[in-house]
C-alpha cells in the first residue's frame, strides 16, 4: 500500500530514472551481441559481398587494379554454351541424385528399422562411405571403371555368351530383339568407358553420387523414425490398416516430414556442392559434359585466375542454394509441422 | 456388441511374467474396469485383448468366437489410447473418418488422386460424411471438424479420440487409461460423459485405469488387478464391502482401510491390543490374524471409553466430514473418518480412544485370504 502511494506521489522522478535505467541495459545488451554480430560480419557476410562486387569486374589475383565489366560476366554464363554445359550437368546431377538418394536412403532406412538383430551391422555398412573421405574412394572407383582391367567391365564381360547375357539382352521377352539390346551389342563390340564417353561420364558421376549420399540420408531417417509414436501404429492398427503400404502413409510418411524436408534441403545443397568426384576422375570433361559449377569456379577462379568470373558463378550458385533454402523455409516447412 | 471371453492369458517380456493366467468372462454390454497399480498388467491385458499384443498361453473370444490368430484390424474393436493417438497431420473430421475409410473404401478407392475416379467413390463418401457428422454431433464437437488436433485443448482431443472409436459402431470399446491426461475438474466431468456414452450405446466397454475413483464411479464390475494375477472380479460396492484379499482392500477405498494385528483364542474370540472385539468371532482359532476396518467403521470416543487409547496427531476437514490420523498406544496408525461436527470434540494433540465397529470388521489371514467371521449381537 505505501508503496504505491509513493509511486503516485513522484511519478516523472521515477519514470525519467527508469527510462535511463533501460537505455542504459539497452546499450549493455548490444555491447554483448557485438563480438557476434561483428564475426558475423567479417567471416560471413563481407566475403560474399566482395565476391559479388568483384563478379561484376575482371580482376585477378594479384593486379593491382580492375575493370569494371557491367553484366558481362553474367552474359556469359547464361550464354556461352561451355557454361550452359556447366548449368546442365549441375542440374542433372541435383535432379538425379537427390531424389534417388533419398529414396533410397528411407528404403534402406525403413528395412533396418524393421529388423530385429543385425541393424547395427547395415547401419554401419550403409554409413561406410559417408565416413571413407571421397577423394580416396574415388581412385577405388577409378580402378573399378576403367574400361579394360576394371572390375565391372571384367565382370560385365564375363556373362557374355552365358545364360548372364541371354536374361539381360532381354531376347526372352516377346518382341524383344535381344541381339540389338545393350548388352549384346556390347558384348559383341565393347563395354563403355564409363568415365571418359559424354554419354556415360555424367550418370557414372551421379552413381557414385547418390552412392555416398544414400547412407547419411539412411541416418536421417532412422533419426526421424524413432520420433514416430509407436501408438500411432497402434491406433492404425485397430482403425484397419491392414498392408505396410497403408500405415506407411497413413502414419509414418506424414510424421516423417520435418525430416524429409531437412534432407531434402541438405542433399541438394550438398549435390549442389559436388567437386571431389569430378576433379579426381573426369576433370569436367569429357566435352565438359560433368562440367558441375563448383569445378568450373576452381578452374576459373584459382586456375586460371579469373577471380571476377569465378565470382559471378560464385554469385549464381550462391543464388541456387538460397534458392533452395527459401523455398523449403516458406513452401514446405509450414505443412509438415503439425 | 459382444461378450469377451479371456481364458487363462499368460504373458512374459523376456524373463519377467506380466500376466499369470488371467480369466474373466465380461458380458455383453458391460462396463467393466480393469485397476490395479501401474505395473501390474492390466494395460498388457487390454492390448491382448485388442490384437496388439501376443499372449503366450490362453485364448481371447469375442461374441463366442475365437480372435486369437486375429489381426488388429479384424477384432472390429475400438480402442481410445492414453496419448489419444490422433493423427496429428489429419483435421478432427478426416481422424474421425479413417477407421470408415479402411473398411468401407475398397485398395483403389483409396488412392490419393485417382480414388476419387473410380466408381462408387462419391456414394462411399457421403455416408462416411454423414456418418462422421452424427458422431460429433452426439459428441459436441461439430465447430472444431477443419482443426488439427495440436489447435485442440485435452478434454476435445479426447472426445475427438471417442469419436474416431464410436464411429464405426464396434463390437467393444477397449480404453486406455483415457482420463489420465487431464486435470482433476476435467476428469470428474468426462468421467460422467464416458459413463453416459455408455448407457447410450449399450456397448461393451473393457476400461484401464489406476484410478480406484474412476474404476468405483463408472464400472458394472471392478476387475481388481495386482502383480499379473486378476484378485477379484465384483461389483463395485462388493469390492469395497467384500473384499476377498487384503490387497483389494488395501487398494480400493479413499482413505485407505486400517490393518491392525489380532489374536484368535481358542474360543474364537477376537482381541486388538488388549480389548476384545464383542460380538466378532472367527472360525479360525488360536491364531494371529489381520484385522480390517474401513475409516468410516472406527469412530473416535472420549478416553474413558471402551476402546484402544491412542492419541490424535492430524485432523484434516474436508468439509462435510473429517478425517482424524491416530497414534495407537499398542502401536500403528490408523484413520478415522467422522461427520463434521466430531471437530467440535476433537482436535490434533488430544488424547482419546478407538472404537471399532464389529459388524463392519474384515477378516483376513496372514496370508492375506479373506477369513470368514460370525457376528453374534449381544443380547
């Protein structure tokens, strides 16, 4: 009770000692972010924004000055048919190796959940090659697909001739001529060079893409499927769900969402960023056919040193990414959270 | 609507036995309650009884027929679960409707963009619509149908998770523990609404609780459970009036029924301390037993009086009547519950004696078995 008298008696003494008070812990509070805030600012921010000064210019490493060059740069991105190659086989590889690699790592995910013993044992061996540093998997790649001693060619041709050859030449199938299916005609020519042909090279890339993607998608999921109450699948149960088909969607799809959403956007980015495989086996070639974005920002911008057109694919697939996160941030996002 | 058979359930996780031979025949039509103190398998039961689970011995038959090698799905059962296990991605009216859909679409039907193309889809669906309306009209949540159950408070996801049950008219309602999400105020209130559905529908319910109150206030017959082993299966005030094991007793009732040691003479006279029990005999003579007595069978009288002395250490009003805790000089504790107006005589600190009243004493051995007593008024 007196205190409130007091309150009443000396309000603007009181209110104008308050409003010191909070600008004072407004200052303080800021003082507090700003070792953040700054770091933030110098790591993160500023180098994107001189890539994105410097991709309208035609500076290298080392001059002193540069030229500004307007949209030049952007021009020949979009309009060279070298760096439309390069849009293409990014593209191909995001759109070949996202969904199959996701597709297969809740597959493989949904198997090993439903095991009773041994799912420690296929986890690990599923996870192998998101462990094993892909450089050094790609020279094992390397022996296994060259054309003559590899292993798969070698095996490939050894079903030639045998009954291997008669199932998959297709010849049993009505209709079907099996001396003009692939393997015949080659069996009876060669097998491809699976790395050094244009058509083969960029699917050779995406397999072994999606290859060491599927086990990291595999751990994702497995990660979502432990959050799905099991009283769901009761309740699914007693409501008639009869087939794995149905409580699949009626149950675990739907709970597994926030998690399809966030491999979704991990994959792509990460397929997005894709360079190892390419720089040890293919070099972007051949005819620039796995030519992918991030080989063509190494070979432009600290190869050759065209730091100003470096930066612009820089810019690009900067774009690409955001991309990408926005939309899964807006688009998705808000339906899978219930 | 149908009875339920249980034959002899056995069930074990791994080494630890949960269920030791369970038997119950539950009528057509009854409201049964399953309680007992968590643990003690009573929730194992229930998912037995729904296909859930797999017993390891006995047999299951609903409406005479044996479910046993039974999915889930074909019991026709419905079951209310303690989280509710609403889907969470679906609005009220589509959770609701999925039990109709499973049953009443045929595997095309059900595609997600071609089903509503094939033929009979438009018919199907209309009656589900209606159908699904005249539950949650019954059950007064017509305004929420487009919300997701995350946008509902406890007491609506629950009549949603009712309705979702009700809606396809089953030959049983098997609920899990439903109430034990909700606050106290909430829970007497559904209490009643359950008990009300039930008349209504005239359906069996099998009804898991740990709640003695709930078990006491809605069942036709209390199924007691404790330790894997059904103890007794009795109407309510049986239960409490009459129970066959000092385990019921001790379980059911609010609060709880006083233990005291006693002596059998050869006579068969019963003795509490050094004061006999007039009128109270026992068949069993000659040995040490347990006596029972519920709170409102022993009444606090002055300190002359003919009972056990003892001393009053907490009193607690709960308006209409008063409980009194008591220190026996003989040793233990024991509750009394008295009118109100036993406050103007008594308080905590005071000295006073017990007095109990034979005719509502309980007998039981040492074991814990109910023993028969003859009561013989005096002339």
């Amino acid at each position: 009770m007196s205190e409130q008298t007091t309150s009443v008696e000396n309000p603007p003494k009181r209110g104008a000692s308050l409003k010191a008070a909070e600008a004072r812990t407004r200052l303080i509070s800021y003082l507090f972010c700003l070792p953040a805030i700054s770091l933030m600012i110098i790591i993160l921010l500023v180098p994107i924004f001189i890539a994105g000064v410097l991709s309208f210019t035609d500076y290298s490493l080392g001059n002193t000055d540069f030229n500004w060059q307007g949209t030049k740069n952007y021009e020949r991105i979009f309009g060279r048919s070298s760096y439309q190659k390069m849009l293409w086989a990014s593209a191909t590889y995001v759109l070949v190796v996202v969904p199959a690699s996701i597709g297969l790592g809740l597959g493989a995910a949904l198997l090993i959940n439903s095991l009773r013993r041994f799912g420690d044992f296929y986890k690990a061996i599923y996870f192998l090659p998101v462990m094993a540093a892909l450089l050094a998997m790609a020279i094992v790649w390397d022996f296994a697909l060259h054309p003559t001693i590899g292993i798969v060619n070698k095996t490939l041709a050894s079903g030639c001739g045998t009954l291997v050859e008669g199932f998959f030449s297709w010849g049993w199938i009505p209709g079907v001529n099996g001396a003009e299916s692939w393997y015949s005609t080659s069996c009876a020519d060669e097998f491809p060079h699976w790395l050094g042909e244009k058509k083969y090279a960029i699917w050779t890339i995406c397999f072994i893409g999606i290859w060491q993607a599927v086990g990291f998608n595999m751990v994702l999921y497995l990660a979502g499927l432990t959050g799905v109450p099991r009283e769901l699948y009761h309740a699914a149960a007693i409501d008639g769900v009869r087939s794995g088909w149905e409580r699949f969607r009626l149950v675990t799809w739907p709970m597994l969402g926030p998690t399809t959403v966030f491999v979704v956007t991990i994959t792509a980015i990460r397929s997005f960023q894709v360079f190892d495989t390419v720089e040890a086996l293919t070099e972007g070639g051949p005819a620039k056919s796995t030519y992918v974005m991030m080989y063509a920002i190494f070979e432009k911008a600290i190869r050759e040193n065209l730091v100003g057109f470096g930066s612009a694919i820089t810019i690009v697939f900067l774009g690409f990414v955001l991309i990408i996160t926005l939309s899964q941030r807006y688009l998705v996002e808000r339906r899978v959270h219930y | 609507m149908a009875s339920v058979t249980i034959r002899d359930i056995e069930k074990s996780f791994g080494s630890v036995n949960v269920l030791n031979g369970v038997s119950v025949d539950i009528e057509d039509g009854e409201f049964i309650v399953l309680v007992g103190p968590s643990g003690c398998g009573k929730s194992t039961l229930l998912r037995i009884i729904a296909g859930l689970e797999q017993q390891n011995a006995g047999n299951i038959s609903i409406a005479d027929e044996l479910v046993d090698n039974l999915h889930a799905s074909h019991r026709d059962i419905a079951m209310v679960f303690q989280s509710y296990a609403l889907y969470p991605h679906l609005t009220v009216a589509n959770n609701i409707s999925v039990p109709l859909h499973m049953r009443r679409l045929s595997f095309l039907q059900r595609l997600p963009l071609l089903g509503r193309f094939m033929p009979g889809h438009k018919e199907i669906m209309d009656g589900i619509k209606r159908d699904v309306d005249e539950v949650t009209e019954t059950l007064g949540i017509g305004a929420l149908m487009d919300r997701k159950p995350g946008q509902l408070s406890g007491g609506q996801r629950q009549r949603v998770a009712v309705g979702r049950a009700m809606v396809r008219h089953p030959r049983a309602f098997l609920m899990d523990e439903p109430l034990s999400n909700l606050d106290a105020e909430l829970r007497v209130h559904m209490r009643a609404e359950i008990a009300e559905l039930h008349r209504r529908l005239a359906t069996t319910f099998i009804y898991v609780t740990h709640d003695q109150a709930e078990a006491m206030t809605m069942a036709d017959r209390v199924a007691v459970m404790m330790d894997g082993d059904l103890l007794q299966v009795d109407t309510p005030s049986n239960v409490y009036k009459n129970p066959t094991d000092i385990r019921v007793a001790e379980f059911i009732g609010s609060p709880k029924i006083n233990i005291l040691a006693a002596q059998v003479d050869g006579a068969g006279k019963i003795t509490v301390g050094d004061r006999m029990l007039s009128g109270l005999y026992s068949s069993v003579k000659g040995e040490d037993i347990q006596v029972g007595v519920r709170p409102e069978a022993l009444t606090l009288a002055d300190i002359k009086a003919e009972g056990l002395p003892c001393r009053i250490v907490h009193h607690e009003n709960m308006g209409s009547e008063a409980y009194f805790h008591a220190e026996l000089n003989i040793g233990g504790r024991v509750i009394s519950r008295m009118d109100a107006s036993a406050l103007d005589t008594f308080a905590t600190g005071q000295e006073a004696s017990i007095v109990i009243d034979p005719q509502n004493a309980l007998l039981f051995g040492k074991e814990g078995q109910r023993l028969a007593s003859k009561i013989e008024v005096a002339a």
